[in-house]
C-alpha cells in the first residue's frame, strides 16, 4: 500500500525556463488562425462541408478541444520540457506521434531534431495540422497521415519514439491507449522509447456535503415532487470536476500503475485494492480518482500529477458519490477495491465497480456501487 507521502512532486512545468518558449508561443498563434474567428466564414468552402453532426460524432475536428488542451500548460509545457531539455532522446530519431491533433508534439519533436516525424491524426483537425507543419516550415520532416492508426499505413517499417498524449478523465476514459500500445506492438524498435512510459491512478477519499446536496440529493424533491429516480442515474455517473485540496480526509492510494512500454491491452481491466485511513474526524460523501503521468527516460523524472493537491489540469479530477454518507474518525480504514473495465458495448466508456466497507466506531457501512463513465 502507498500513500501520497510515496508521490514524485513534478515541478511545475512553469517552474522550469523553457527554451526556445518565444518561438513557440508564435506557433500557437500561427495555428488557430484558419478556424479562430468567432464571426462565422459565411463563404469559407473549408467549413462549409462539416456539419454540426460532424462535430458531435467527431468532437476533436473542432478546434475548441484543442484550444483547451493547448492552453492547458501543465500538460503541454511538459511535454515541451520533456522533449526540450532531453534533445537526445529525439536527436536524429524517427517519431511517431499517435494522436497528433494539431501536431503540437510533433512540432516540438521536429524542432528538437527528430530525423522524420509521422504525425497520425484520424480527425478532421489532420488538415490543419498539415496546414501548420507547412507553415511553420517542417514540411520537410513532419509527415501527417490522416486516419486511424489501426487502419493507416505507414512508409517505415520501425520507429525509434512513440510519443503521445492519450490520457482521457479517469485516465481510461476515451480508451486511446489501446492505439497507442497497438502502435508500439506494430512499428516499436525492440529498444525503442514510449513518451509518456508510466501512468498510475489514485483514490482519495473526501467531506463534500454541499456539493452532494446540490447534485445528487437536489432530485430528491424537485419544486416538491420526487424526482430521485433520477438521483440514482446521477449516483452511476462519475463527475468531473476540480476539488479543493482542503476536502480530502483520508490518505491518497496508489491503485494501478501501468508501464505503457511493456503491458498488455488487458492490463488496462484490473480490481485494485484499496486502504483509506481518515486522517481526522470527518464525514466522508464521496471517493476521488486522479492520475499521474511521468516520463522516466528523461534526464531526471519528469511528469505531472492531475490531483487536487497539484496544479488544475482540463483532466481535474473524478469524483464517485457514495451512497451513504460515512463517518469517520481519524485512523479508521475505509477498506475495498476498485474495478476497471472498458464497457463491453462501446469500449470508449468505462465500467467501474466499488466495493468498500467501514466498521467504526460511529459507522458501520458495507456496500457496492456501480458507475459508468460515459
Ligand atoms: C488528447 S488529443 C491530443 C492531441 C495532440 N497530440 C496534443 O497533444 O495536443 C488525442 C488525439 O488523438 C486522436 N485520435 C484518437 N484515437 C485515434 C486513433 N485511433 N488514430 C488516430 N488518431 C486518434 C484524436 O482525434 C485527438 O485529436
């Protein structure tokens, strides 16, 4: 069992000097003009053949998306500082970026050296990003192909460097690992680098009376009817949202940790236990899932954390009502295990299932609990 006193703290990626951060911030710019215009291109015959079901079958051909995870400087600048500061980890090698999105990694792979770069995007957003490569004047050495990476051919046989950014909420959400490790399966030099190589996800648990109230107890009595049919849905869906450091009132576990270098797609399915031992007397509402990231093939550790006691990121963190509110004083374990699985049906979704317990001196509560990330 670990707790938070185990974790690395990242520093934050704005604790470092980046080099060459002028030039890139250019290339942000350079990047949202052909789409940013908040005044609809009425004559523009690039947007005119995407719908808005386009869109919402294909969230990440909007630039929006992107915007937020470019913006997100936890997560880009350390991904810049990681392919910055450990140029040889790059230097003169071939990249496949899976995911490339706006070709952001890409970019930075390519300017720190990389001999070739594919940039694989499957989404409409490939256009611009090829648009962007252009621009910028990587042409040369930044190849985007557009399509599925399971579908896609590539003109290598090997790469030297997977890198890509695939976490979804929840670490699993989305499920993109699976590309990735179905990419390091098919082109992976044997003593090739995936970036990032370590994920690992927590679970704290925390007091958060107000907000239990106003999302899930809220059906209970709705303008005076009962609408609390629609709290048990509300109770089977993780919410996403940030949490005050000030909330958590137990120790942080470490459930999982996976090495993206050498697991197996199943490795992503696991039961995990769990010990949380209250670190004061309080009342316990719901447990929280995050995740940390690192990158061990760098110079020194390099990575970021998604929890709440870390700088915000888009991912923040997962938060799992409990259907009872628990009671505990301090040194009492709430005890139990985790369960992860992509659905069965649409495997971009997760299945969870909690069990837990407390025997206390104020609490007795035993019980499983059902949840859906969708
Ligand atoms: C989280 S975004 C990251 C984008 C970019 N790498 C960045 O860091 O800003 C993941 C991207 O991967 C793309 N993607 C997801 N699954 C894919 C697949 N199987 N093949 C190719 N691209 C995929 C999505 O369309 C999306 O643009």
């Amino acid at each position: 069992m670990s707790n938070s006193n185990n974790h690395v703290r990242f520093e934050d990626a704005d604790e470092v000097v980046i080099e060459d951060a002028a030039e890139s911030s250019n290339l942000d710019h350079s990047m949202c003009d052909p789409v940013s215009d908040s005044v609809p291109h009425l004559s523009n015959e690039q947007d005119d053949d995407k719908t808005s079901a386009d869109y919402y079958f294909d969230s990440y051909s909007h630039f929006g998306i992107h915007e937020e995870m470019l913006k997100d400087t936890v997560r880009t600048k350390t991904y810049q500082n990681v392919i910055y500061q450990n140029r040889f980890l790059v230097k003169d090698k071939v990249v496949l970026d899976v995911g490339a999105g706006t070709g952001i990694l890409s970019l930075f792979c390519a300017k720190a050296g990389a001999k070739h770069v594919y940039a694989v995007e499957c989404s409409h957003m490939a256009d611009m990003a090829k648009e962007i490569v252009e621009v910028n004047g990587y042409s040369d050495v930044v190849t985007v192909l557009k399509g599925k990476i399971e579908e896609i051919e590539l003109p290598v046989d090997k790469v030297d460097i997977i890198i890509s950014e695939w976490m979804g909420y929840f670490l699993l959400f989305e499920n993109m690992l699976n590309s990735v490790l179905y990419a390091r399966d098919k082109w992976l030099v044997d003593d090739g680098v995936v970036l990032p190589d370590k994920a690992s996800l927590y679970l704290t648990a925390i007091e958060d009376a107000d907000y239990k109230e106003d999302k899930i107890e809220f059906w209970n009595n709705v303008y005076g009817f009962d609408m609390s049919c629609i709290k048990k849905q509300a109770l089977v869906e993780p919410l996403v949202d940030t949490v005050d450091q000030k909330q958590i009132a137990t120790n942080c576990q470490l459930l999982k940790t996976m090495d993206i270098s050498k697991m197996a797609p199943g490795d992503a399915s696991f039961t995990a236990p769990f010990k949380l031992v209250a670190e004061r007397d309080d009342y316990i509402h719901a447990l929280v899932a995050y995740f940390d990231v690192s990158f061990t093939k760098c110079h020194k550790l390099m990575g970021f954390s998604t929890g709440p006691r870390s700088r915000t990121t888009h991912w923040k963190q997962t938060v799992l009502y409990l259907e009872d509110v628990l009671t505990v004083c301090e040194g009492e374990a709430i005890v139990g295990s985790m369960t992860v699985a992509p659905n069965k049906k649409n495997p971009r979704d997760v299945d969870i299932m909690l069990k837990y317990s407390l025997n206390g001196r104020r609490c007795n509560a035993s019980r499983t609990q059902y949840y859906k990330m969708r």
